[in-house]
C-alpha cells in the first residue's frame, strides 16, 4: 500500500503477521489475526472499523501499554526498536520520544488535582532535557499552537475549568512534546468541534510534513481520514478487510463491510444515510468464517465455513479479504421533510430563556497576585422551544452550549434575565420544588460510561428514578423497566448486566431508558453521538426521532456535529462566545447561512463528497472585548465589527435572526 518512491525505504513503523490474545482463566481469544502494516516517513495511515474491531488494541499493544492478561506472536518494529524484546524500563525511553499515544478519553488521562501547565511542563523537560523557564514558555507555544483561548491564563488552571474538547487539545499537545516520530491517534477528534477539528487535523498534517513523522489515526468518522489520510486500512473483528490509498478506497470500495462503512456516513450536503444492521461480534462469539458474513447482503455458504485471506488483485490497488467484492453503489434516501408533529406555534412556548446569562467567577493570575474576576459564558440569549419541537444548538467548545443546559436543568441561576417552563421560573436544583420539576426535564449526558454507576445492573439504574418518584408499585417496576428497555431497543437479558458488558451504543441507550423512565417533556441531549460509530449513532438519532413522535418530546440537542441534526431537529441556534448569532429552520441554514460564523461551520464538517475548510483556523486565542466577538476571524470585517456590538437583524418570517452589521452582504 506504500508509493512506488518508498518501497526501499526503511519504514517508521512495521507489523508483521501480528496477532494479540486476550487471556481469561484458562481460555484464549485471538483479538487481533494475520495483521500486517507498514508506516513511513510523511505518511498518515487512517485505521477505521466499528467499535470491537480491534483499534485501539492494535495501538495500546504497539505503545506496551497492555497488562499481563494479554500475549502477542508476531513483530512490531518502531524506528528501529524491536517493541517485543524491550522491557518497560527500556520502552520508557520510547515512548514520547520514539513513538507517542493520543488517548480518545482526556478526562481519563489529565490528572485532574494538577494544572494542565504543570503536567504538560513536566512531560517536555523529560522529554526534551529544558530547564523549568523554557519548558513553561514552550508549554504556552504548544497550548496556543492546538487552539486553547487564552493559553497563559489556561496554564494554570485544572482540567475541571476546561471544557471536554479543550481537555483533548491538551492530550494532543502532551503527545507532541517530545516530537515523536510515530504518533498513534486514538479518537483525537471524536470530542472537538467541527472548526477546532479542522485545526487539529491541519495541525497534524504540518506536523507530519515539518517532522516527517508517521501516524496511525484511528477514527470511526470516514469524513475526518478522507480529509487527512494517505491511505486507509478497514478493520472489522480484529482483522484487516480492506486496505489501499485513500482515494481509492472511498470512490471504489470493493469490501461489502467498507461500503457500509461509506453509506453509514450522514453527509452535510443532504440525504438520509443507509446504516449496517447488527454488530461486531464479541471476542467470545465470533464466527467460524468470516466475521461479516451475519451481517452481509452478499454472502455464500463459503462465507459462513472459510475465513478469506487479504489479497491484491493485479488490477486493483485494494487489498481485499472477501470471497465476492463488489461493485459500489451509493444509497442514499430523500431528505426527510418537516416534523410529522403538530406543533402549535402561536401557543405559548413550553420552554422559554429570555435575556438569560451565565456568568462564573474565574481567579485570573497576574505578576504577583491572583484576582477574581466574572466570566459571561451565556450572554443574554433568547429561545423559545414549543411543546413537541426539536431545536439543535450549535457551537464550538466553550461557546456557552452547556452552560444553556445547566440554567434549564436548574443547576446553575441565571445572572440575569430568566429561564421558564410554562410561564414559571425554573427552579434551583436542591430546592423543594425540584423533586417535581426534574421529572419534566432531563438530561441525556455525553458520555454515559461516566453517568453510570460501574458497580450497579443496569436494570436497577433504569428503575432508580422510579423508585424515587414513587412511579410503580414495587411489584411492577421491573415490568416497567422491561418497558422501557423495549422502547430503547435494549434486550431485556441486559438487565442483569453491569456497564463495562454493554457497547458504547448501548450504553447511550440505557441512559436514555433512564431519563424516560420519569415520562419527562423534555430531553437535553448534551453530545449525545459524538464518541459512537456512525452505524450506531445514526441508530440513536433514529431512536430519538421516533421517541419524540410517540411521547410528543421537545428536545434540545446539543452537539457539534452539523451532520447529525438534518433528520432530527426543526430549528439550529448557532451559539459564539456566548450568544446565539444566527437562529433559523434546519433546512434554511444548511441551504443558505446568513452569519460568517455559520458558513464557516459547515465549510469546516468533515464529509467524503468535499474537503473541508481550514481558514476557520486562522484565529487568536481569545475574545475581542468590544464589538462582534466574531470580527477578529471574519473575513468580511470592518473597523464598525469591532467597535459596535451588532444588530439584532430579522431575516425571515419565521423567526430567524442574524446577529451581524452585514447580514446578506458576506
């Protein structure tokens, strides 16, 4: 799969015949078979598959960063270092500098009682041999350089003040401290938005240039490696199914696994995917032959009794392990249309934030002392959601998005203005109107692994709201839990399970389960897709969809994927520094954005039919103080943009608003 020009070269990194077994008690399963792969200089390798495919395995076994329960055969080759004949101490002096690891969970990796500044210092004076005073100021470079706002402020604070994407941007600047000369990618951009993504990846590209390092990026989101990638390699139960130059390998996929890959993809430019039913088999039941073939539109009796070997047909630049590859053909459906819903728009609004802020109290560090300061993070937002509608709020980490949730789940006061429900204040969380209130509003979080408890079944977690509430006898909460299970497409023998047993899909639809469990209004889906694969996120969205037309829900979903929201929202509000600065129907935004802000997100979303935009990149690391907090990265701005905040501008007659001096003009 290397260029011509690099056959003779000496690659960074080889595998070769590479297979890795977990071991539990006295059985063995291969996880990883027959993995061969070579990196050089200059060359991002794109590894993609769906969860339980054996990625991230394949890097943690390259990094030696696996227990003693797991054994591997075969050789792994990094700039020269046998991996497989060094011991820890030795391989010590690898990583870092040899090869490095970007983790897909930050919050899990960032110690979070030390500040960011102190651990990314002390990992470049190892790495690097620098004195305290040049790895501080090298720490600040690596910071701006990955795109964290204000990083001499940001250097001394802790990873609970920084947002969950701001925490990955410091993952990829530890990883790039020393230099490294493979770098292992896992999810580096599952947790960042769309504009902040596309600095990574160019970042990643320049530094791949500049370094002549090799990476391995691992990704669910064939948007992302078609936007970065030389080459892709397809994995699909720990085995290579395709592999081949990028180009290649998205226009004329031969696997009928990589074609489903591509159809899964949701695609800003419209059309509603085709998603892969079923899923990777475990470890513990996988079949004899192949491993898609339960799961493949194609398959034969020598499908089902023979595992096909990886070969290159002369006439093909693919590498293929599949007894029948086939010709492509891209399925799409027709966008779907307006909401089947009857939504009363003259009636007041079930939801409604008006002029609402939130503001913080932040220690700003200055040369001799630290003062408290406030920082606005909502600033004087306006949105009315109706009984039975949909609306999507968009934006960049640290825009406010969050914050939004927190004042209509009570959890935070609003500075100024008001947050209702019905007419009413919402209350404060801890307040003895709360009990009542939290059954109307809840709350679908990012990462469900975190919003449950390990040590507790699932079933039990389903039923815990209602046992609380007094919702069933409690002779029938189990029935109601079986219920409630069904309606999220969760096989009632998972009742019993603990959360380290279900998927990542399922796991989201679990929590799910739980928040309906209270038969609320509304739903806050908080990023509710952004770390599944695209089969099992557009599986979610599915579900959602069809939640809100059987229990008439109203949902706010917050995301940073535009391309999600197309099948499932009514209305997008665009959010920046804090204020919602172009709000409009899902259709209209994505037909045509009044806001540069809002070009520049959907020039920026990764897709296969286009690459994306990188001149969102070109941004300073804070907020003008006066003005559009836009001016100082719009391409169209004037002297007026950053003297005078600007005009709130009406640009139709259904109740979207820009808020730009120069709406129709850029």
């Amino acid at each position: 799969m290397n260029p011509d020009n690099q056959i003779k070269e000496t690659p960074l990194l080889k595998i070769k015949d590479l297979t890795i077994s977990l071991h539990q008690g006295d059985t063995v399963y291969p996880v990883i078979e027959s993995f061969n792969l070579e990196v050089n200089r200059k060359q991002i390798i794109g590894l993609v598959g769906e969860s339980g495919s054996g990625k991230s395995v394949l890097c943690m076994t390259a990094m030696k960063l696996l227990d003693d329960k797991w054994s591997t055969k075969g050789q792994i080759n990094i700039n020269g270092h046998d991996i497989q004949s060094l011991s820890n101490t030795e391989m010590t002096k690898i990583r870092g500098n040899d090869a490095a690891m970007i983790f897909q969970d930050a919050s899990a990796s960032l110690n979070p009682v030390s500040k960011i500044g102190k651990q990314l210092s002390e990992t470049i004076k190892r790495l690097r041999g620098v004195n305290a005073k040049e790895a501080k100021a090298i720490a600040i470079d690596l910071l701006g350089h990955v795109g964290i706002p204000e990083p001499d402020r940001r250097y001394n604070e802790y990873p609970f003040q920084l947002s969950g994407g701001q925490n990955q941007r410091v993952m990829i600047a530890l990883a790039l401290a020393g230099k490294p000369k493979v770098l292992f990618a896992d999810e580096p951009t599952t947790a960042l938005d769309v504009t902040v993504q596309a600095q990574i990846l160019e970042l990643i590209q320049r530094l791949t240039d500049e370094s002549e390092m090799g990476v391995v990026f691992v990704s669910h989101d064939l948007g992302v490696v078609a936007n970065l990638c030389t080459d892709i390699v397809v994995m699909y139960a720990g085995r290579i199914v395709e592999q081949g130059p990028t180009q290649t390998i998205l226009e004329n996929p031969k696997h009928p696994y990589t074609q489903g890959l591509i159809n899964s993809m949701p695609s800003k430019h419209g059309g509603q995917p085709f998603y892969i039913k079923g899923k990777v088999p475990s470890i513990m039941k996988r079949p004899k032959g192949c491993a898609f073939a339960p799961r493949c539109a194609v398959k034969t009796e020598a499908c089902e009794k023979d595992i096909p070997e990886l070969k290159r047909d002369q006439k093909e630049t693919n590498a293929i392990a599949c007894f029948h590859p086939t010709e492509f053909i891209k399925h799409t459906t027709e966008q779907q249309g307006e909401s089947e819903l009857d939504i009363n728009q003259s009636a007041p609004p079930l939801l409604e934030l008006k002029s609402a802020s939130c503001d913080y109290e932040v220690l700003v560090k200055e040369e001799f002392f630290s003062k408290k300061s406030m920082f606005r993070a909502v600033d004087s937002i306006d949105i009315q959601i109706h009984e039975g509608n949909s609306m999507a709020l968009i934006g960049e980490s640290g825009s406010g998005k969050t914050s939004i949730s927190k004042l209509i789940l009570g959890i935070e006061a609003p500075s100024t203005g008001e947050v209702l429900l019905n007419g009413k204040p919402v209350p404060r969380i801890g307040t003895p109107e709360y009990k009542k209130f939290s059954k109307t509003v809840q709350l679908i979080p990012q990462n469900p692994s975190q919003a449950l408890d390990p040590r507790i079944t699932i079933g039990k977690q389903i039923a815990e709201p209602i046992i609380i509430h007094q919702l069933a006898k409690l002779d029938k909460v189990q029935t109601r839990v079986h219920q409630l299970m069904d309606s999220v497409g969760l096989t009632r023998e998972l009742f019993n399970s603990y959360p380290h047993e279900l998927s990542g899909g399922q796991l989201q639809r679990a929590v799910i389960a739980r928040a309906l469990s209270l038969k609320p209004k509304i739903l806050i889906c908080d990023e509710p897709t952004s770390a599944l694969d695209v089969s099992v996120q557009g599986q979610i969205v599915e579900l959602l969809n069809n939640l809100r037309q059987k229990y008439n829900l109203t949902i706010l979903f917050i995301t940073h994927d535009l391309r999600v929201i197309r099948s499932l929202c009514d209305d997008v509000a665009v959010m920046f520094a804090g204020k919602i600065i172009e709000k409009s129907p899902t259709s209209e935004l994505f037909s045509r954005q009044h806001h540069p802000y809002s070009k520049d997100l959907l020039a920026a979303a990764p897709d296969l039919d286009s690459r994306i935009s990188t001149s969102v990149t070109n941004f300073k690391s804070s907020f003008p103080s006066t003005g559009c907090k836009y001016f100082d990265r719009c391409k169209g701005s004037t002297s007026l943009c950053s003297k005078i905040d600007p005009p709130l501008i009406k640009t139709d007659s259904k109740g979207s608003y820009t808020l730009c001096h120069y709406v129709g003009t850029l």
